[in-house]
C-alpha cells in the first residue's frame, strides 16, 4: 500500500463480480481499499458487494456493501447519501456497472437496445449527478466511468458499442461543466480483458483473444483497477476529460 488514497471516501458501482473470478469493479474497489480509501460498494445484489467488502475488511480496510439498482435516480441519491452519513461526503465515484449485448444491428430489439443504454449510459448520467453537490462540499472529486474499446472501434454488438461510445462523449461533456468545481471526470476503455461477465465465451474465444493484441497477454479486473487507482489519484490532478485506453495495445492493430 502507498496511501494514493488516504483520507478519500470512494463509492464504486458494480462491485461485486457476477460469477467466480474478478471483476473490473472488484478490482478497483479493493486496490481502492488497499491505497488507503473508504469505500462504499455498491451492487444491485448485496451479497456480491459483501464479499467484496469482505477482502477488503479481511486486508485490514475499511468498507461497506450497500444495494442498488443505479438505473434509477433514487438509488444512486441513496448511495450518496449512505457514503456521506457514514463517512461525511465523497470524494470518488467509479462508475463500473455494465452489461454485455453481443448482437448485431437486425438482431438487436427495441427492448434489449434500451436496457443496455440504461445500464451502460444512463446510470453514469444518474449516478454522477447525484454524486456533485456532495464532491461540491468537499471542494472538488474525481469521477471514473468504464466504457470500452468497443466504442471507439467498428463492431458487431450494436447496443453495447453504442452505449460505450456514449459513455465517452458523456465524460467529454461533463468534464467540461464540472472542471470550474474542481470535479475530474475521465473515462477508462478498456480491452478484451477476461472477467467474469466474458467466462461463457469459452476456452478457444479466450485464447484468441489473448493472442490478439500487440503484447499477447491476458488483460484482468487488476489493469483496469489501476487505471482507476491513477485517474481517482492526486497523480491525475491536471488529467479531466480523457479516456484511459487499457488494452494491450490493441485498439493499434488492424482487425483480425
């Protein structure tokens, strides 16, 4: 531990891991802890954050899981409202929470395209504005949204690269309204890492995509828990606005 966080108050979405393995958010909640924050970890399934509040408390941190469903304005007040009572304000929000549609255009339905956007787009709208006024209080934040590689580059899963663009310009937009607060908000793309969410692609899909990228290794919820480890860092004071690619240099290649 290095103490880039001490004295932070963190709150990240998506928490807890959706099957056996590390997740993005599980990642970056624990390298939070590690780094001297406190951090609320929340998942729509309470039992998920609490096992990862459970590393975290195993490692001598401080934390605690709390329930939501960031969809829905009320929650993400909610989250904000626990991470302040319990520890007086906020400093962080990691914006993690995502969900894969592997569909194409013809085959994406009304109903699919709109429950991805609400989760992938609409909870970082949801979540980060109900995040301001308590950053606001504490003369300024960080905030961290996950998009992905898939949204900057031609692709098949129409939904989810659309959301993930949107992700991007949203950090854009935001970082310019919130900079005169002293708020950062910056993006973290990342690659074809391997989590629990990919698991079912299977044994060959994760070979290939290991061999794909210019270093040939396997990327884990650890890279991309430290990006955000930086972005949320007083090393990244002058950084806002920016998308952190964290792909193994992929997103340099030509496809296939």
């Amino acid at each position: 531990m290095s103490d880039r966080l001490r004295g932070k108050i963190a709150i990240v979405t998506g928490a807890g891991s959706r099957g056996p393995g590390l997740g993005n958010g599980k990642a970056a909640a624990i390298l939070f802890a590690r780094e001297g924050a406190r951090v609320l970890c929340v998942d729509q399934r309470k039992e998920r954050a609490e096992e990862t509040v459970g590393i975290i408390r195993g490692e001598g941190g401080e934390a605690t899981a709390f329930a939501a469903d960031v969809t829905r304005a009320a929650d993400c007040e909610g989250m904000v409202g626990e991470a302040s009572e319990r520890w007086g304000g906020l400093d962080i929000l990691h914006n993690n929470v995502g969900i894969e549609s592997r569909k194409d255009l013809v085959e994406t339905q009304e109903d699919e395209w709109d429950r991805v956007m609400g989760v992938d787009l609409k909870s970082m709208f949801l979540a980060t504005r109900a995040a301001v006024p308590a950053m606001d209080k504490r003369g300024g934040g960080a905030v961290i949204c996950v998009s992905s590689i898939a949204g900057m580059r031609g692709h098949g899963r129409t939904a989810y690269a659309a959301a993930k663009a949107g992700v991007i310009g949203f950090v854009r937009s935001v970082a310019v309204q919130l900079g005169p607060k002293g708020i950062r908000v910056n993006a973290i793309a990342p690659g074809t890492v391997w989590t629990p969410m990919v698991q079912d692609l299977g044994p060959e899909a994760r070979e290939r995509r290991r061999r794909a990228s210019p270093l040939g290794t396997e990327g884990t919820g650890w890279d991309i828990g430290w990006g955000a480890v930086y972005l949320a860092s007083d090393e990244a004071r002058w950084v806002t606005g920016q998308t952190l690619v964290i792909d193994a240099g992929l997103t340099v290649t030509t496809r296939g």
